[in-house]
C-alpha cells in the first residue's frame, strides 16, 4: 500500500457531501467467502455455466441446489468484518450514503448499513419459480424445494447470469451514481455489467473516484486515488486519516 493513499482518499472522503459505494466480492473476501476470479476464485473450481444459469437450473435444479445449500450453510458461519461496519458508520457521518453491492451474502445490512442496493438478489432468499410466493432465512430447503403455496420449484433468490436485475435496482443504482460527489469501488474486478458501468456514470458527472483494492482492475483508469490493499486494511487507515483531518 502507498502509505499516502490512505491520507489522500481520506482528504476526498471527507470533503464528501454525497458518497456511493460500489461493493463487489473483494468485500466480502476476508469474511471468509470466496471471489469468483482469480487463480483461487469459484469460477476456477467451478463451471459457471452448470450452476449460475437459468438453463443450468432447468437442466438439473438438485445440483444447482446443492451448490447454493452449500454457500447457505457456510453464509451460517460468516460475519461481517472490520470493512463493513465501517461503511455502516460512515453512513451516519455523510450527508447522503449508498452502498450498491453484486454481493449476495447479505453483510452490509448485518454490519448495519441501511442503504443498501442489491444488485444481483441475495442468497438467503428462495423463491417460486412460479407465483408470488419467497421465504427468507438460512433453513436448510431440502435438495429440490418445492413452493408450499403453489407446490411449483423454488429457485435461489440470486440473479444468474443472462436474467433481468431486481425490478428498480439498477435505476435506483445509477441515480445514485450519478448524484454522488464521491464515487467508492471495493473489491471488484468490474468485468460484470450493468454494474460496471457505474463509476463511468459518475466519473463523468465530476465525481471523485476511490479505489480499494489489493490488484488494479478493468476500473482502475477511473481512479483519482487508488488504495491498494484489502479492504479491512484500506477502510481502517482512511479511517484513522479522516479522524485526524478531523481532529
Ligand atoms: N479486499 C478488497 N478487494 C479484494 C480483496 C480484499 N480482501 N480480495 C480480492 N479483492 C479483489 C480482487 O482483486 C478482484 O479485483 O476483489 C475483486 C473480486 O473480483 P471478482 O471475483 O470478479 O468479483 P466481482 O467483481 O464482485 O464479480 C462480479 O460476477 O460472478 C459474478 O455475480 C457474480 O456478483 C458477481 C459478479
């Protein structure tokens, strides 16, 4: 880590009257759960296209379950980190605060953020492949579920790849993009869109751009200042930073 990025992102952070946040799986990397790329990333263990698709899921739904029950019971044993609470008090310090995450693991709302966008649904959450009907919680479902409404398959409450985002995410993602003064990327390799997308809204709207991430990305030209360093690590010393700006 450049041992003045912290100071400098500090700076910008917190002469910041709107911030957005932009979360990906790095964020949740010293929790204890996995990245998707990357030498050790799931997608190099794991064949996306057998488990992270609606096709997958009509071809065999029981092994795309048993995959999804498996990161269920291991999200049982997770807590949110140093990194996440944070950002949840830097929500109460800002004037206006988001957080939009492609994470699935529900660990910003548990640190205690309150504004929280979630692009790509969350994995405690089944739902009907057919009516109306969802359950949240981490119980085990059973290898095959079915809706106790409709008796259709439930599916995982996650977005697969080539499926529509949640109703409104995206829409109110952008808004809030391109409304910041100060644009925050953690832990993504912003390969995935429309989420990708995001820091190009606000950049190009006069927002500051700050990086946390240990390796530079797809995103990284965008940065006025980039922290290189896990994002427990990054959070806490822009912390101790504002705090003497502050002092
Ligand atoms: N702190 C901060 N960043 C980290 C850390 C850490 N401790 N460890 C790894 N990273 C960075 C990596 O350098 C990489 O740039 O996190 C990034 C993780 O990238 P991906 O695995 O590609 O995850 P993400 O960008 O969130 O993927 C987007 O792809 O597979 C789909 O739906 C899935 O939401 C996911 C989407």
């Amino acid at each position: 880590m450049d041992e003045n990025s912290p100071q400098r992102a500090a700076e910008i952070i917190a002469a910041a009257n709107s911030i957005c946040v932009s979360t990906g799986a790095g964020m949740s990397k010293e929790s204890g759960i996995d990245t998707f790329r990357g030498e050790d990333g799931l997608w190099s263990r794991f064949n996306v296209e057998e488990l992270a698709t609606p096709e997958a899921f009509q071809r065999d739904a029981v092994k795309v379950w048993a995959w999804y029950r498996d990161r269920r019971r291991n999200l049982l044993t997770i807590q949110p980190h140093v990194g996440h609470r944070l950002l949840a008090e830097w929500e109460t310090r800002v004037p206006t605060f988001n957080v939009i995450t492609q994470n699935i693991d529900g660990l910003h709302h548990r640190a205690g953020s309150q504004n929280v966008i979630e692009l790509h649904g969350r994995l405690d959450v089944a739902r009907c492949t057919y009516c109306d009907y969802s359950v949240q919680g981490l119980d085990d479902l059973g290898e095959d579920p079915a809706c106790p409404v409709c008796a259709k398959r439930l599916r995982p409450g996650v977005v697969w790849f080539g499926e529509p985002l949640p109703a409104g995410a995206i829409e109110s993602a952008f808004a809030s993009a391109q409304s910041c003064d100060v644009f925050l990327l953690i832990g993504t390799s912003g390969v995935v869109q429309p989420a990708a997308s995001l820091g190009d809204a606000a950049k190009s709207l006069g927002a500051r751009v700050v990086e946390i991430n240990p390796n530079t990305t797809e995103l990284s030209y965008l940065a006025d200042v980039s922290v290189r360093a896990t994002c427990s690590e990054a959070l806490t010393a822009i912390e101790e930073a504002w705090r003497r700006i502050e002092s």
